[in-house]
C-alpha cells in the first residue's frame, strides 16, 4: 500500500472528499461540490464529538479515501457498543488497490479500540459490487434497513 496515511480529515480535505462523495449516479444527485459551507458546518460538529471519526487516506500528500465512523454506546445487547461505518469512498484511481480493504480493516480495528462489540454499516440496494466487498471481509446483510426522509 506504498506510503499510505490515515487521518482526521481537515478543512482544507473537503474540496476532495466532497468530491469523491459525488463522484457515483447516487452522490451526484445530493452531493454540492461548488458550495462547501454546509460541508465546513458537519466537519465542525464532527470534530467537536468524541464519538466520530471522519478520516482521510492520503498517499503523496493526495487524498484518495475517506469514511466516517460512528461510535454508539447502547443498552440492547447487555449495553454493548456498536460502531457504524459511513459515507466510504475511494479515488477512481485507486480502487482495486485493496485501499478500501485497509480501510475497513481500519474501522474494524478502531472499533475494537472503543470496546465495540458490533460494526455494521449501510449499503444502498443498488450497490451490488460494495455489498460483495463487504460480504468479502466477513460482513453478513442480517437485516433490512428503512429510512425516512425530513
């Protein structure tokens, strides 16, 4: 994986990771690229919670990667802790590179640090190809997820 970086992402990243968040049919349908006001607002709240993470992989002082980990502390389970892995993405040039791979196990790892007991994450229907990657490194689609728009 070369000279790979993973990091708190920063302001002066989003112009990139906003970028990677729109570069698919269903993030250029929601994501703004040329307005970064809303973006600068979420990465305040982001980083005032101690419970998100929202990282950037870097290679050559490029970034290629980015996702969001949530940590939740919860009652079900005998009060376990969970994690939730959002909004991942990776450079067009560096998929394939097991980059997203490394990111996962990344997640994975930081979420043992937290004393998670689960992770789980989110996939729209129609991302067949993510739902075999994740499928791939052992995460099992054991429930239906619904969502309501506001």
């Amino acid at each position: 994986m070369g000279d790979l970086e993973i990091r708190a992402a920063v302001a002066e990243d989003l112009p990139a990771v906003v970028a990677m968040l729109a570069d698919d049919v269903l993030g250029a349908q929601r994501e703004t690229p040329d307005d970064l006001d809303p973006y600068l607002a979420a990465l305040e709240r982001l980083t005032a919670d101690p419970n998100q993470r929202l990282v950037v992989a870097v290679r050559e002082g490029r970034v290629v990667g980015t996702l969001q980990l949530t940590i939740v502390p919860g009652l079900s389970r005998r009060g376990s802790t969970r994690s939730i892995v959002e909004g991942v993405r990776v450079h067009a040039d560096e998929r394939g590179s097991g980059l997203g791979t490394r990111f996962i196990e990344w997640a994975i790892e930081e979420s043992r640090r937290e004393n998670c007991q689960l992770v789980q994450l989110t996939s729209d229907n129609t991302r067949t190809d993510a739902h075999r990657f994740y499928e791939r490194l052992g995460f099992v689609a054991s429930h239906v997820g619904f969502k309501l728009q506001l």
